[in-house]
C-alpha cells in the first residue's frame, strides 16, 4: 500500500509551471502572474510546504457544444497545482488503467477510440452491444469516495492533503461533484470509474469492453446474459459510485447493425460522423479550419467527402 511522496521541491513547482502554461493563450490574469514569475511561486512553494494553501474560486462560462456544460477556471495559481497533482497521479494510476480505457491518457484519445470500436463490432459482428453513459458524471462524483478510492494507493499525507483541497474546492455544501474545467478532473474520472473498470474486467468477463470517459460498451454473444450484466453494472454504478445511468443513451443492440457511440455512427465494416456533427463541421467551417475538418471527413465518413469539397468552395468563396 501507499505510494511515493508528492514532490513539492520548487524544481518541480516551475516544472509544473511551464507544462500548465505551454500552449496557453496569454491572457490579462496569465501575463500578470508571469510578470511576478518568481515572487508568486516561491509564494506558492512556502504554501504547498507549510500547509496554507488554499484553492480560490472558480470563473465560470458556459459552452455549448452536443450539449450544454458549465465549465469552471480555476485561478492560474491554483491551474499550476492542478497540473502538479496530475502528473504525480497520472505516475501512479495510469499502468493500472485497463487497456481499453481511452479518454485522456497519453498515445490514446478519442479518435483511437472510435476506431477501437470498430475493431470491436467487426471482430463480434453476431454478437450483443450495451451502449451506455452516466448521468451527468461530473455533477454526480461523490467527493469522499474519491478520497476514500485515492487513499488505497496514496499514503502520503501531504499529497492527500491537496487533493482534497482541490476535489473539496467544488460545490462545497453537496460534496458532490468535479469541476469539469480542471486538468484534474480527467485523472480523477479515470480514477473513480477505475472501480468499475475492475468490476467488468474481473467479475463479468464480457468479450470486450471500452470506456472513453464516462461512456462505454460492453459486448456478450448471448442477450440474456448481457440483459444480466446490464442490472448487474447499474446496481453497481449506483450502490458503490453512486451514479445514475443516462436512460436516453441505455442501449443494447446487435454488433452488426452497428451503433451511435463518442459522436460518431460505426458500424462493423466502418463509419461515419453523426448528423449533429455534420451541421457542427458546416456550421464552423472557415479558411482557417480546413484541412482539419477534411482530414475528420476524409477518415470517417468518405461517402460525403464529395458534398464536403463543394461545401468548402461555397464556404470559402463567401468569406
């Protein structure tokens, strides 16, 4: 049991500064903590080492994308914490990880995801999907499971400390919940739903299994059985994690007619985007995006690759 300890050395402080700010847009906040660089993470250092610090609020925003999600910022004070908490984590968790786990973990990601998934309904084409998600996972994680799932591993009272500053710096008075908006969030989700990874992988042994994020497949050759394991994943969801399932996304289907899963429509011998997808890529398409959105196009849904170069030149010829 127990783990390493946290590194809170001031090396590792500015480490964790220069991976939070690579690739940032300069902000007015981001420029001025820059501007007393040294002063505020030498602050920060006396903090993380005497055990004052504190996590600030959130700015909050709304985006708009499949759906609507409030997203929280943290302070770039406490974003540099966020990214040291994660890299120790992710050092610790992510090679106890299950294989088909594929949502923010490095030389993964969704689009390895997608076409797993196709792999995996070409290779049980005769078999059963249950297609599923959580209801609003991240509104619903129940803080002191987390802490208490973390602490199996991590015995380090410094380090246990801070994550719970962190997990507890939102929605105070429920003690539910995870800010989508923090770098930690993604490690802690893979954390907490680790708990149900092991319980598919070692007590149900289906033919296959993936998860990206809180969605996830589960394959049977036999319906029975999966109708089984169904009730048997949602008393676990809600008895041990204390999550709900998304009713619009409970699905159980046959592999060969494929299925609407991560934002695409895959099927065995391929796939395509979705037709919410389609009006997003043509509702977002400019000069400037081009080749990224041909290059989305032109892997998964060839068939409209045509209608997609005609809807550039009229696009384009527009701007």
């Amino acid at each position: 049991m127990g783990s390493s300890f946290i590194d809170l050395s001031l090396s590792n402080i500015w480490q964790s500064w220069f991976k939070f700010k690579k690739g940032k847009k300069l902000t007015q906040e981001l420029q001025n903590f820059n501007y007393y660089l040294e002063e505020n993470l030498f602050v920060l250092y006396d903090e993380l080492n005497n055990g004052s610090y504190k996590h600030q609020g959130y700015r909050k925003f709304i985006a708009t994308d499949s759906k609507r999600r409030e997203i929280l910022v943290a302070s770039v004070k406490d974003r540099v914490v966020h990214r040291l908490i994660y890299e120790y984590l992710i050092e610790i968790y992510d090679r106890t990880f299950a294989f088909d786990v594929w949502s923010c973990r490095k030389e993964k990601g969704l689009t390895k995801a997608i076409e797993r998934t196709q792999k995996i309904l070409n290779r049980c084409k005769k078999d059963f999907v249950w297609r599923a998600d959580v209801k609003k996972f991240f509104d619903n994680v129940d803080q002191q499971k987390l802490i208490d799932i973390i602490s199996l591993k991590v015995s380090d009272e410094k380090a246990m400390g801070l994550f719970k500053k962190v997990i507890c710096s939102y929605s105070i008075f429920s003690k539910k919940g995870i800010p989508i908006g923090n770098l930690t969030s993604q490690i802690f989700a893979n954390i907490y739903l680790n708990e149900f990874d092991r319980f598919i992988k070692i007590y149900i042994k289906p033919k296959a299994y993936l998860r990206y994020g809180d969605d996830f497949i589960i394959v049977l050759d036999n319906l029975t059985d999966l109708k089984d394991v169904r009730n048997q994943s949602i008393k676990f969801l809600s008895e041990i994690l204390h999550l709900q399932m998304n009713s619009k996304n409970d699905i159980v289907i046959k592999a060969k007619r494929g299925l609407k899963f991560l934002g695409a429509e895959i099927f065995p011998e391929g796939m395509r985007l979705n037709k919410k997808n389609w009006q997003k890529v043509n509702s977002r398409l400019s000069h400037r995006n081009v080749s990224s959105y041909r290059g989305l196009v032109k892997k998964y849904d060839k068939k409209n690759l045509k209608y997609f170069n005609w809807k550039i030149v009229e696009k384009i010829s527009k701007e």
